[in-house]
C-alpha cells in the first residue's frame, strides 16, 4: 500500500531525515517512535509533500507521490490529521467538514457517516471550529480527515493534551478505521496507547529508521523501548 524506501528530507541546511523506510498494508497499523526531534513528524510531512525529498521515494499502490504537487496526494486517498489539528478556526465546524469532502468530491453519504462517528460534532455544526474544546477540535480534525475516505491515514501525536474519554474515542474510531481496511500511521508519545493499537512499530533515531518491532515483540522484551526511547 503505502512505502516510503530511504527518504531524505532537510530544513534548508538543515538535515533531519538521513534515510527512513517503513511500509503499512490495508488494516495494519504501523506506530512510528522515537525521541523528540527525532524526525517523526517530518516524514509525515513529507509523505504528504509538505516537504521536498532530497533523496529517496514515496509511493501509494505503486504510484510515486513525490512527483505530485502537495495538493494532489490527499486526492489520491491520504487523510492527514497533523499535530496541533490546523483547522480553519474561523469557519464553522459544519466549513470545516466541507472543506474536507471537496477534497475528493464526497458527499451527503459520507458527510452522515463522519457525523455518526462523531455525533457531538453534529451538535455543533453551526459553532465555529475556534471555539472548540480541545478533545472536540481532534474530532473535528479527525472527520475532516476521514472526509476523503482515505485508504492511507496518517496521524500525528492525536491524543496529545486530551482527557482519558476522549483519548478513548480516538482509539476506538482508529480500530474502526483498522476494521475497514485504512493503512494507518501513526505518531504518538504515549507507549501505553501505541502498544493497545499496534500491529508494528519503527523506532526512528536522528532521522533514520533503526528498527522494526511488533507490539508482541515489545511486550516481550520491554529492553526494545528503553533501548530506543529511554524509559
């Protein structure tokens, strides 16, 4: 489905991805760890074009992204829900979910099926997307995401800052997503959370992939984590 083989990606002069490779197929979910500063969220950033390769390949069923232009990857099926959840504040929440249907050219089906999952955001339509809580802007990043009905869905750090409820409702609507078929990629600080969730883990150190481990792998022998993350 989704492989990134050997990417390098720099800061103008400043390097911070020295060669990372990883893979994820239809119903997998594939957590990428490491320290902070280590280069998680730009590879997400750069398989979404966001920013240029120096070096290396992206590619989705067999197609190269990088040499599309940013706008056209979420087209091709890529949903992303980056840290900090970027929505439009001033538009509504009702804006920012048609922002995210355009994007594929969704409609009403798809619409109702994003409000079923998040049934506190059909509440809030008309609210604008600013005046969100937190848990209900990762919600709102979440559907809007989910708008394109992606085969590939990339999220970083989702449960950053959230309470226990709603840490547990993103959890269960990235199952849901596993359930359907989604690839997902996921960043997260959380070990606790990334060991519930995943089917396999890339620890990234200094910009490079160093390992590939699968949740059972870790459970087994806790001296992975402590290896790579220092806890």
């Amino acid at each position: 489905m989704l492989e990134v083989q050997g990417i390098h990606a720099a800061y103008g002069d400043v390097r911070v991805l020295r060669g990372v490779t990883f893979d994820v197929q239809p119903a997998e979910i594939m957590c990428l760890l490491g320290r902070n500063g280590a280069g998680k969220t730009t590879t997400l950033k750069s398989v979404m074009g966001l920013l240029p390769l120096g070096d290396g390949c992206v590619t989705l069923a067999g197609e190269n992204l990088a040499t599309l232009p940013p706008h056209d990857i979420p087209r091709r099926g890529i949903g992303y829900i980056p840290q900090g959840r970027r929505l439009f504040p001033e538009l509504t929440v009702g804006e920012n979910i048609e922002i995210g249907l355009m994007t594929r050219s969704m409609g009403k089906e798809t619409r109702e099926w994003v409000l079923e999952l998040f049934p506190r955001l059909r509440e809030r339509l008309k609210q604008t997307a600013g005046t969100l809580s937190g848990g209900e802007q990762q919600m709102l990043a979440t559907a809007r995401a989910l708008c394109l009905r992606p085969k590939v869905l990339l999220l970083d750090e989702p449960t950053e800052g959230l309470q226990p409820s709603m840490i547990a409702l993103i959890r269960d609507v990235i199952l849901k997503m596993k359930a359907e078929g989604v690839a997902i990629v996921l960043v997260e600080q959380r070990v606790d959370a990334v060991l519930q969730v995943a089917d396999r883990v890339v620890f990234i150190e200094n910009g490079t992939s160093v390992k590939t481990a699968t949740a059972d792998d870790l459970r087994k022998d806790p001296e992975i984590l402590t290896r790579y993350l220092g806890v």
